[in-house]
C-alpha cells in the first residue's frame, strides 16, 4: 500500500471518527433538557414548531399578544403577494449558501455542508406566509403564555439585521433576510430554534444541532 493511500485513508478514518463524535455529541446534547419544570399555559398564543428534515422552524401568528410581524415581513417582499393574506409565518435561520441552496435533502451536497459547518457570519432569516397549520408528526403545538410568547418574540426578531436587505425565496409565499449572528456546527439553524424555545420558557434539549433534537421534546 502507497504512503498516499495509506494517508488518505487515515484521514478518511479521522472525519469519520469526527463525525461520528459530533453525532453522539449532537444527542446527548439533545437529550439534556432545559427548563425542566415547564407546562404548556393554560391560556395563551399557540404557536408551532415544523422540520422538513433539514431545518426547523418557528410558525407564529402575524399579530397576538401585541406582537405585530407585518412590518418586518411585507406583502412587497413575495414574488406573489397574494400569499400575505395567510395569518400566519414560518420563522428560521440558517447560513445563506447553505439555506439558499439546500430546500429538500436532495440538493445537500458535501461543500455546502463542510463550508457552513466551518462557519460563516453570512447568515438568513427565512420567512414564510401560510395559514394555521395543521400538527402532525412534522408540525408540533406549543402554547405559551403571553410573557413567554414576547420572549420568543424579542429572541426571533434580534435575529433580524437592522436595516437588512431580503430576496425572493423558494416559492411566492416566502422570503429571506439578512440576518445576525455567525453560523457554524455548533450554532446550526435547529440550534437556533431549540435556543428560541428555551428562551422562552419552553423545555427542549440544552444543544439541539440537528431536526430531531428540537422536535423529540414536543408532543405531537
């Protein structure tokens, strides 16, 4: 066996003994909670908590408990406006090449996912018009109370650069912004989401990297 296949082969070795732990990580991380003595309020805003597999994000009613998102997501910013008129939004962040180019698991691609998981400080928020979801196995209920709801509402909008710029998204019923904070393996989209939740009050995993992280804690 050549020295280069002997060295390729060590380092095929190494990313994935590195994988492997940042897996196991990824678990345990997800399965250490958070906000422990939390129980759904008994009256309050109901918001929800959607994966596509990839990404997670939080689904919020346009306007409750004083909190008012038609500013900050505009009819004007939709390739079809139309779609403003649903009541609610689908909130996330995510880093743009990998948001931008990954809609389904089909179109991941090794680069895209070494580069955001090396990090970058390019990062957006996506933003989608829908109506009243219906829970199911991807879409998970959570009622808040109205301090908690304006705590997770504090959290989702210091996550959107001030003065920020926004671009057409996947379809004409959704959009992204420019928004803060650096993305990277620790802080990936469903990290950000998991951290919203707990912000809020809500019992969800201490470190919550990947989609079942967030969602094992929420009741279908």
């Amino acid at each position: 066996m050549s020295s280069l296949t002997k060295w390729v082969g060590r380092l095929l070795l190494a990313i994935g003994g590195v994988l492997t732990a940042y897996l196991a990580a990824g678990a345990i991380g997800g399965a250490i909670p958070t906000n422990g003595d939390w129980r759904p309020a008994a009256n309050g805003v109901t918001i929800f908590v959607e994966t596509n597999g990839i990404h997670t994000g939080i689904i919020v009613p346009k306007l409750a408990a004083g909190i008012d998102w038609r500013p900050i997501a505009r009819p004007e910013h939709l390739a079809d406006p139309r779609y403003a008129g649903f009541d609610h939004l689908a909130i996330g962040w995510g880093e743009r090449a990998f948001y931008l180019g990954t809609p389904t698991w089909a179109d991941v691609r090794p680069a895209t996912i070494l580069t955001a998981a090396i990090g970058s400080d390019d990062t957006l928020m996506h933003v989608e018009h829908l109506p009243r979801p219906v829970p199911g196995k991807d879409v998970r209920t959570v009622v808040l109370s109205i301090a908690q709801y304006r705590r997770l509402a504090a959290f989702i909008a210091a996550s959107f650069a001030p003065g920020g710029g926004h671009r057409a998204g996947y379809a004409g019923y959704d959009a992204f912004y420019t928004a803060t904070g650096r993305y990277d393996a620790i802080r990936t989209c469903n990290a950000w989401t998991g951290n919203a939740l707990a912000v809020a009050g809500v019992r969800v995993g201490m470190w919550t990297p990947f989609p079942a992280t967030v969602m094992q804690w929420l009741a279908e």
